[in-house]
C-alpha cells in the first residue's frame, strides 16, 4: 500500500459513511456537494468513487476514498470523499 490521504478513517461509522457515498454517486449523475469546509459544487460525477486503505500523515493504515466530479469551467476535480458533507441529486447525463 503506497497510496498516501491527507486523513485516513478507521471508525466504522466514518467508513459506513464513505461507503454509503460510494454507493450513491453514481458516474454520470449530476450532483450538488457540500463540502465540510462550507464549499458547495456542482458537477457530474464523471466515475463511481473508490474508497480503499491508504496510509495517513503518520503512516497509520485506514480508509478515504476519492470521487472525480466535473465542474462546469473548473474541470475534473479529484475529491476525497470524507470532505463531502452531503450532496443533493440534480439529474443524470
């Protein structure tokens, strides 16, 4: 495992939390997020997220995952799922 995250997770309702995104934004689907830093974005999720064992900071093993989402004249943005908040479904390509 040679994949490093800005923070790693290994409490199981923080890991139910990212596995519940991941099962629910689907590629294509258009989405609002909101982001825990106050941020919102709008975008299409251009592929289902992963969410994987990374090492954290200090080299402890847990999980994140990350989701890719178009933004209209932003581009592709690569997110880690745990900074997603909530989002809102706003269609589907």
């Amino acid at each position: 495992m040679a994949r490093t995250a800005p923070r790693v997770h290994i409490n199981q309702a923080e890991i139910d939390h990212l596995k519940a995104l991941q099962l629910a934004l689907d590629a294509e689907l258009i989405v609002e997020l909101r982001m825990r830093d106050g941020r919102v974005l709008a975008g299409t999720v251009t592929e289902r997220p992963s969410v994987q064992q990374f090492r954290g900071p200090q080299e402890e093993e847990g999980t994140n995952g990350q989701v890719p989402i178009d933004v209209p004249g932003e581009g592709v943005q690569l997110l880690w799922l745990d900074e997603i908040e909530s989002f809102t479904r706003l269609g589907s390509n």
